[in-house]
C-alpha cells in the first residue's frame, strides 16, 4: 500500500478499484439489470423500496457472525454489499453519484479519522495512541473539527433515527455523558432504575396504557444506562438473552415432540422442568447458567 501525493489516498499496488475484474463485473451485472432489456423487478427499484432489504441484509449478517460461520457470513456480506452496489446504480442513473463516488468517500473519511496512520495538516498526533480508548479520543477531536467546518449541530444531532432503540438510547446517553451529563458512581444508575421501577409499578395502579408505556419506556431506558456504566452494548445483551431463550425453548420443544406431545398440551409444569433441564446444560463463566430468569410466562 502506498500514499498517493496529491490527495494522500492509499493506491493498491496490486488491483486499484477501477481496473478490478471482479468489481468491474459485478457493476456491469447492476446496470445490465437496470438496463432497457434488464430484469423488470430490478428496474422497478427505488432508494426507499429497498430500504427493508438493507435493514433485513444487515441483521442477516450479524446473525452470521454470531453463529461463526465463516462461508455464511461471506455470502451475507456478499448480499449486503448487493444493496450498497444497487443503491449507487440507482444515484448514478440520476447523475447524483456512483459507486465509485461511494468508495472515494470512504477512502478519504478513512485517512482523516486515522491522523496517527496517515499524517494530516489540521490535527497533529504527537503520540501515537496505545489502545482503542486513546484511539477513540482522536476520532473525537476528528469529528469535532468536522462538525466546526459545517452548520452548528446539536449534541444528539447525527444518530439516525432509523437505529434500533436500544442503539440509539446508548448513544445518546454516551454522548451525554462526555460532557459530564451522567451520574459520577454506579450507585447512582442503581437508584435511577429503582426509582423508575417504583413509578412503573405506580402507574399500573393509577395510570392508562399510555402512562405504563412512557415509564416502562424509562425503565429500560436506565437499564441501557446500567449496561454503558458495565462497559457493555444494552443492544449485544438482549441479543444474545434472546438467541439463549430460543435456543432453551427449542429443546423444551423437541423434547416434548420426542414424547409425542405438542406445547399446547403440555402443562406448564412440565415445561418448566423440560426448562430447567435446558438450563442446565448451557453453562457460562463462573459456573452459572446463562439463561437464569429468561422464562416468558414467569420471568
């Protein structure tokens, strides 16, 4: 790899972009298909159309990650980079950009939030950083230098609103946070969710639907606060809680198949004890099953 002079741009030696066989075929496909004699599907696109099948692509990837597959997981990237390739056809066709436009973008995006890699004139590094957190600091200062060049924006101004929530809560809050709008000690998010918890509980007693979901609504709004606090993703735990329950419940239900039984003529209590038997054989760090508590009907 190498810088090139005039726009310090990395140049691969080997393939640059405009003379790669592989990208140059896969471009032609996209607009052979969006062509006069293309596929009437393809042709029939728009940016908003296929907006579920980026968010549908990108949940499949991450669903390919978690399960450690490496040849899903290229085939899902492979899916996702479709809807990036397709999405620049459809901009170029209205002479807005290309893909290659897309690609230059993040080439330069890259070199301007790695100043301690790619040396630039507007934010000097004179130590370069030892860890991500050190890292992550610089990518701060970048951003801030961004932001002045541009209109003046709001503090959570940027966060898509599209994110799923629990995303979007942890951002904002750790954007608060960096200019000291947090509480100092743990205690304190312990007592937030304690609170939130008693006016929960008040609202079911005196309070519509309506009321119940706002401070439900905060409930989990100061667990996502707990779970930044832990140095955790809110988003990764519930994840992760939600591949455990289906992967317990699937045993429970296989296991009631294997006797001939269907869940609904089960009874509660023998899928509790088809339940804890799943439990126990998924065991995490420390010694402790993972999935304590994760039973929808008794929590």
């Amino acid at each position: 790899m190498k810088i090139n002079a005039k726009n310090r741009s990395p140049v691969s030696k080997k393939r640059p972009l405009g003379k790669n066989p592989v990208v140059n075929e896969l471009l032609a496909i996209m607009a052979r298909l969006r062509g006069p004699a293309g596929c009437p599907w393809d042709r029939e696109q728009t940016a908003q159309t296929l907006k579920k099948y980026l968010i549908e692509e990108s949940y499949e990837v991450l669903e390919a990650i978690e399960g450690g597959e490496p040849d899903k997981l290229k085939e899902e990237l492979g899916d996702l980079l479709l809807q990036v390739v397709f999405l620049s056809r459809i901009a170029a066709e209205k002479r807005q950009f290309s893909f290659a436009d897309v690609v230059q973008v993040l080439v330069r995006k890259l070199i301007r939030r790695h100043p301690h890699i790619f040396p630039s004139p507007h934010l000097k590094v004179s130590v370069p950083p030892r860890n991500g957190r050190e890292v992550r600091k610089i990518w701060r200062e970048v951003k801030k230098q961004e932001a002045q060049d541009g209109p003046k924006k709001f503090l959570l101004e940027g966060l898509p609103l599209g994110l799923p929530a629990l995303i979007r809560a942890q951002r904002m809050t750790e954007r608060a946070a960096r200019v000291g709008f947090d509480w100092p000690r743990l205690e304190g998010v312990w007592a937030k969710i304690r609170e939130e918890i008693r006016e929960l509980k008040q609202a079911e007693r005196k309070r519509g639907p309506g009321g119940r979901e706002e401070e439900l609504g905060d409930v989990l709004f100061s667990l996502v606060n707990l779970a930044r606090h832990y140095g955790l993703s809110a988003e990764e735990a519930l994840r992760k809680a939600n591949r455990r329950f289906s992967q317990r419940f699937r045993k429970v239900e296989a296991e009631l198949r294997r006797q001939g039984l269907s869940l609904e003529e089960s009874s509660l209590k023998e899928m509790d004890r088809l339940w804890n038997r799943a439990k126990k054989k998924t065991i995490g760090r420390g010694g402790k099953a993972q999935d304590k508590g994760q039973r929808g009907t008794k929590g």
